[in-house]
C-alpha cells in the first residue's frame, strides 16, 4: 500500500498511510496466517491491561483515582494505541508531559450527546481529530458514493462517525462547554487550513478553524506543537495568549494587531471572499502556500474570512533524529483498546501491526498527495536502535511469526537522504527536491538504507522483512538521478530478491508525458527501463516475480485520448493493471487547485480537466480493457479510435 504514498489524498489507503503508514495487501497471504489479536506474552489481567491504556470510559478514569481529565481528546477513529494512529501519539505525548489525557473514539453525535458529557470539562483542554483520515475521502468514493466499510472501526464498520467530525465534535463542545478550549488537529484539519475546494460539496470553503469554531488548529505531525502548547499551559500561560506557537493557527479579530514574534515575516493572502469571486486569487493562495509549506524557514500566513482573519503560523523545524525517537519510545501498548475485544477486528490495526515506520516526509512533491503539506518535505529519521527496540517489541507479541510486513514511510526508499548544504534549503520553496530534476543538493545515497534493511535480516526472530512502501524508482537510475551508482543497484537487487512477497508494486501513475509532468512524476519510460532490470533480476534468481504498476485516470489534464493510449501502452508492455484508481481532489493540493480552475498556476495555461462522473468513468473503464472483451471494446462501449490499445509495431 505504501506504493499508494504518493497518491495520498486521492484514495484513503493513502490517507490513511499519511499517518499510519501500512503495508500493501501483497502481504496478505502472509497477514492471513497471524492471529487476529495480537495480545502480549504476559497475560494480564483485565484491570491492568484496561490501566496500560489512555482512559477511554469513566470507570476507568475512575480506576486511576482522577476527577478531573487535563486534557480530553475526541476522535473518528477507534482507538488503536499504536505510534501509527495520530489520537494514541497525541495521547501519549500529552501523558509525557505529566498531564491526564484521556480519550473518547467515536463518540455518538446523534443521540442526547451523552459521550460528550460523561468525562466532563478538561482541566486544559479538548482535542478533536476526524482521526488518520480525511473524513470525506475515509467515507465517499471518487465517484461520490457511500462506503459501505471503514477501516478505522471494529468490524471495519460504517457510519461510527459524522461527515466532517473536526466540525461536528468542536460544534458540540462548544454548545456545552463555551468557555473550554478546543484544538484540531489530523490530517482533515490540517489540509483543510485555510480556504480550499472542497470536492464533495464542489465549493470552496473557508478555513476549519473558522467552521468548526475551534480556538486553535495544530497542522502537521503534532508532536512539537502539543508539546509546547501543554509546557506553556502548565506554566500558567493562558489560552487565549497562545498566539505565536509554530505550526498552530489561530482566528483573530479582523480589526486586532498580529503577535509579535521575532524573526517572522508575514504573507498576506487573498480573503476567502475574494478567492469566491475570482479563481485566479485563489490560485494565487495555493502558489503561496504551498512555496511557504516547502520552506524550513516559512512565513507566517494571514487570510481573512468575514470579520476574522486566519492566520497560520511557521512550522517548526523538522525533527531531529532524537526528537522523532522520542515519539516511538512512549508507552503505547500496540494494541486496539480492549473494549473492541468482542466487536471485530479493526482492519487498519491489522494492516499495519508488524509494519515499522522508519521516516516520515517525503521530498517527491507529486501534485495529487498531501504528504509535503501535512508531513514535511524534508525526511525525519528514527534511528537504528529505535527500530530496533520496535521490531524487539513487535517479536515479543504472541502472534508475530517473523514477517514484518512493512520497513518503510511515505516512501519507501527515502530513509536518511538529506541535503549536503542544509542551509541553502532553508528558504526553497520547491515543492519536490526530485523534479523535474534531482536537486544537486540532495544525497540519494541509498546506503544507510541498504545497512538498515541488512541489520533487520540477521536478526534470528525476522524471518523476512518486506517493503510494502511506494519505491521512489527515478532515485535508483542514472538516467534521472546523475548520483545513482553501485549502491542503487545493489538496493534494487536486494529489494526484488529479499524484501518482496513477488509482487513489487510501484506507481508510474500515466502512461502520458504531458500527464506524468503535471503530476510531478517521471515519465512512464522510467518505468519500462525498471521493470526491464526487474524482470532481468528476477530471472536471473529464478523468482517468478511480477511487477505491479499503479496508475491513475482523471487526473487533470487527461483526456479520454489518453486513457486509450495508456490502454495500448499497456497491452504493449504485458501488463494488466490491477492497481487503478480514479482522481479524487483532496483538499489543498495541486492536482486539487487545476481541478477547479482548469488553469496550471505556474504555466498559466488552460488544462483539460474531466468532471464529470461520466467522464470519469469511461477515463477509468480503459483500465480494465483486458476483462472488457480485448482492446477494441472499454467497459462495454466501442471507442471510435485509430489504433489504440493495439499492439505497437516493432
Ligand atoms: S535539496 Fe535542493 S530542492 Fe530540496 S530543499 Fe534543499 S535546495 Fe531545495
């Protein structure tokens, strides 16, 4: 699934890797032989485990001896206390801190709102995620229709929780406790910060912050943001002094004065009622925004809406490598909270328990994800011992049998590259490091990565360790990366021969240059000239080992002609996509942006876009040309063409 990575907000097994970072169903066969509950060795009894766990009920906030919770946080999601669901990492960095957190997953929202009063008013105060997913994208499909599953709740599900939770939790907190303070945060507000096209109510909408009502929103992975909002509570600060903390925003009357910060420049942008008139202003946001999101060093952004202004605060600097450790060392017990022992197993739970995640960021900058936005460019390692110390408690668990089913992140081969001269990336606004080149800049070393994978393969109790994360493949050739070299090859080679389960899978996305460079990507030759050393490696260790390519329909500037090239492209090249998916315009991305105006903000020229559900669908029924009676008929209708889908002459 990682492979997915890339395509973040356009499907929600990538939303849901934005944070939690899974694996892909590859591993199934191997997922299928583990028990379904993966309990610790030492048996426990039901106090203690419940104790192990942030207080999600009364009596067990009773069982702790407290009155009063610091701090309580809502979420969509069940609540898995495992480093890879965001609520469990908040949870748990707030408790660092010596406050009482507790938690409330899925609370009803449509009875006498008795999950909202039963743990009373925090100390501090609430915090409300929709939870690892876009709660629109976790929900609807491309073409707009209800799911009828959710992989976030036991039994996988629906209907545990609103549309747009962020606003409904806040809206009901706010009714009936006015006077507490609310924070978002989660993927769904954090790409939903300030104005942006909302695909399901084909409009823009104004910032979150603004419709939820909430007093302060946290973007990005939260951890340095929560950390200083809970040390500055505890000294006594005030909320509403809160102001000037990086990478939170804040809603300011329109007529107040903006904080003072040293060092910090200000952008204003257009208001949100300006970007309602007039598309060009709202693309002239997105332009800002997102050169500001690439920067180490952003400015602080200032939108109006009505009679407040947003305003966004700077990041923080990535995390240091001690700092993101820091995260995985905290008590989660890896496991779903005992209360769901009888309810089903929660898929996404079970997707990602022997998985590891070894970075986050992701430098690629495709225009369809959200991972930049929300994770950073920039790549945050975990140490050696770090994963170590997580394999060491993922091989104590009853039912680890030896496979790890992911050692990867946004992406899967991005592990400990940074820059040679960090200085100079701190004001770049480019939004990929790697296109349309590779920024001279950047080690691509693939070495650390290649010791790591090797280090987890001596170990006695690994009995193989797949990489189920997107492989970045335009960093393993010199045709697109000058540094590529022997230590890219011997990944390459390690990877097919050590790493997969016999299918690699890896996203080209199009077949069609023009497509592939809107999207941020390399063309689709790079991938020919993968799956010919793919292929060749495999025969050479006599794997039969197929290759899995991901490609996308809708994209903005793909036209019907388009899809029935990539149809014959693929006939050509022997492949019958598996792994296909239809665009879906996540909040605040580019792909997003020219889908709604139809125009390239920085060509300045008119792309095609299909809106259409339609068009939509015919664009998506020739992936499937194979099943639909050969390449002259595409999901049931005859396409009136000149050669395409039909083998090339050679
Ligand atoms: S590596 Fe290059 S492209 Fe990437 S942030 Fe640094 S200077 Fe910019």
């Amino acid at each position: 699934m990682i492979l997915y990575q890339k395509r973040l907000c356009n499907n929600r097994a990538i939303m849901f890797k934005i944070i939690i970072l899974t694996h892909t169903e590859t591993l199934a066969k191997f997922e299928s032989s583990f028990t379904l509950s993966s309990k610790p060795k030492r048996s426990m009894t039901g106090m203690e485990r419940n104790n192990s766990y942030l207080p999600a009920s009364v009596k067990e906030m009773e069982a702790l001896g407290w009155e009063q919770a610091d701090v309580i946080i809502f979420s969509g999601d069940a609540y898995v206390d495992h480093p890879s669901f965001g609520p469990a990492v908040i949870g748990r960095i707030i408790e660092n801190e010596g406050l009482k957190v507790a938690i409330v997953p899925q609370p009803n929202w449509r009875d006498d709102l008795r999950d909202f009063r039963k743990m009373g008013e925090p100390k501090y105060f609430f915090g409300v995620t929709a939870g690892n997913m876009d709660s629109m994208v976790n929900h609807y499909t491309a073409a707009k229709r209800l799911r009828s599953d959710d992989a976030y709740t036991p039994g996988g599900k629906s209907g545990f929780r609103p549309d747009y939770p962020t606003i409904v939790y806040t809206s009901i907190l706010k009714k009936l406790y006015p006077g507490a303070p609310v924070i978002i945060g989660g993927i769904e507000a954090s790409m939903r910060r300030l104005t942006h096209f909302d695909y399901w109510k084909d409009r823009l909408e104004p910032s979150i912050l603004s419709s939820s009502g909430a007093d302060m929103l946290v973007y990005g992975m939260g951890e340095q943001p929560v950390r200083e909002i809970v040390r500055l509570l505890c000294k006594g600060v005030p909320f509403g002094s809160l102001r000037t903390i990086p990478q939170t925003s804040v809603r300011l009357a329109i007529d107040e004065p903006l904080p003072v910060r040293e060092n910090w420049t200000t952008k204003t942008l257009n208001s949100f009622e300006d970007c309602l008139k007039d598309k060009e202003m709202f693309a002239q946001n997105f332009v800002t925004f997102e050169k500001e999101s690439n920067k180490i060093e952003a400015s602080r952004l200032v939108e109006q809406y009505g009679k407040e202004k947003i305003v966004v605060n700077p990041p923080f600097p990535p995390m240091s490598e001690t700092e993101a450790d820091l995260t995985y060392k905290l008590p989660y017990t890896y496991l779903p909270h005992p209360r769901y022992d009888r309810k089903g197993v929660i898929p996404a739970y079970e997707m990602i328990k022997f998985s590891v995640n070894i970075h986050r960021g992701c430098f690629g900058g495709c225009s369809f994800c959200a991972i930049a936005a929300h994770q950073g460019k920039h790549i945050v390692k975990r140490s050696g011992q770090s994963i170590m110390e997580e394999i060491d408690r993922l091989a104590g668990m009853e039912s680890f049998k030896g496979y790890l089913s992911d050692l990867g992140g946004p992406s899967a081969n991005m592990y400990g590259m940074v820059a040679k001269d960090i200085s100079r990336c701190r004001k770049c606004p480019r939004p990929s490091c790697i296109w349309p080149g590779i920024c001279e800049n950047l080690d691509t070393s693939h070495r650390q990565l290649l010791d790591l994978y090797r280090e987890v393969s001596r170990r006695r109790d690994v009995k193989k360790a797949f990489i189920g994360s997107g492989v970045r493949y335009d960093l393993l050739f010199p045709e697109w990366n000058r540094n590529a070299g022997r230590t890219e090859e011997d990944y390459l080679q390690e990877l097919i021969v050590s790493h997969i389960s016999g299918r690699l899978k890896v996203a080209p996305e199009h077949t069609a240059d023009h497509v592939t460079a809107l999207m941020r990507k390399p063309p689709y030759k790079l991938f020919r000239k993968l799956k010919a050393r793919f292929d060749a490696i495999a025969r050479k260790n006599d794997l039969k080992y197929t290759i899995v390519p991901y490609f996308i329909s809708s994209h903005p500037g793909c036209t019907v002609k388009d899809m029935q090239d990539l149809a014959g492209e693929l006939k050509n090249d022997g492949l019958k996509p598996e792994q296909v998916q239809d665009f879906t315009p996540t909040p605040m991305t580019l792909s997003t942006l020219i889908y709604y105006t139809g125009k390239d903000p920085f060509s300045g020229k008119n792309v095609f876009v299909a809106r259409s559900s339609d068009d939509k669908r015919r664009q998506k029924d020739f992936f499937f040309w194979y099943k639909r009676g050969g390449s002259e008929s595409y999901g049931g209708r005859r396409e009136k063409r000149a050669g395409a889908g039909k083998p090339r002459r050679t």
